[in-house]
C-alpha cells in the first residue's frame, strides 16, 4: 500500500471484547490488520489488551476521515457500558449526528 493510498482508505471505529468481558474501543484503517496485531501482543498490540485474551472483535463501523473517527472514539468511550453493550448485539450503527462530538484542536 502506498501512501496516497493509506490517506484515501476510510477509516473505522471498532470495539474489542477481552476474556474477563472488558471493552476496549480504537480506531483504524485496517481494522483485521489491528485486530491481528492486539491478538498478537506484540509492540504494536494495546499495553490494555496485552495478557487479556482471548479477543474477540465485537463491534466495527466505517466513519470517514482520521477526525472524525478520532471524534468518535471520544464520543464512544464516553457512553454507558449499556449502550456500547447494545451496539455489540444488535449489531446496530453508531450514529455519528447524534453524539456529541468534541472538538479538537490542532
């Protein structure tokens, strides 16, 4: 892949459920290559994921652009345990203009 071609890919928001049933939520282009790497426990794994597998990807979802999934990674991280647990088995959809996303600053 090139690099043209990294800054055209959507990016996506996604959750991760770790064998004692935490949820952890990050954002990328890739999200099988990310969830390979946090399986893996390597360098390029989570520090809150490492030793706590098995994982299990629960949750994905496209959301444009690097803000706006930085944005919602906030956003999400910010809602009750029972509304994450919602999107995970409803396989429902985050909806973006709903959240109150923060604004960042560069």
């Amino acid at each position: 892949m090139t690099a043209s071609d990294a800054t055209s890919l959507p990016w996506h928001l996604y959750m991760v459920r770790t064998h004692q049933g935490h949820l952890y939520t990050g954002i990328s282009q890739d999200v099988a290559r990310r969830f390979l790497e946090h399986q893996e426990g390597g360098k390029k794994a989570s520090k809150f994921l490492r030793g706590k597998g098995p994982l299990k990807l629960v949750f994905q979802q496209e959301v444009g652009n690097r803000s706006t999934a930085l944005k919602a990674e906030i956003a999400l991280k910010k809602l009750p345990k029972q509304k994450k647990e919602n999107l995970t088995k409803n396989t429902g959809r985050l909806h973006l203009d709903n959240l109150e996303l923060p604004v960042l600053s560069k």
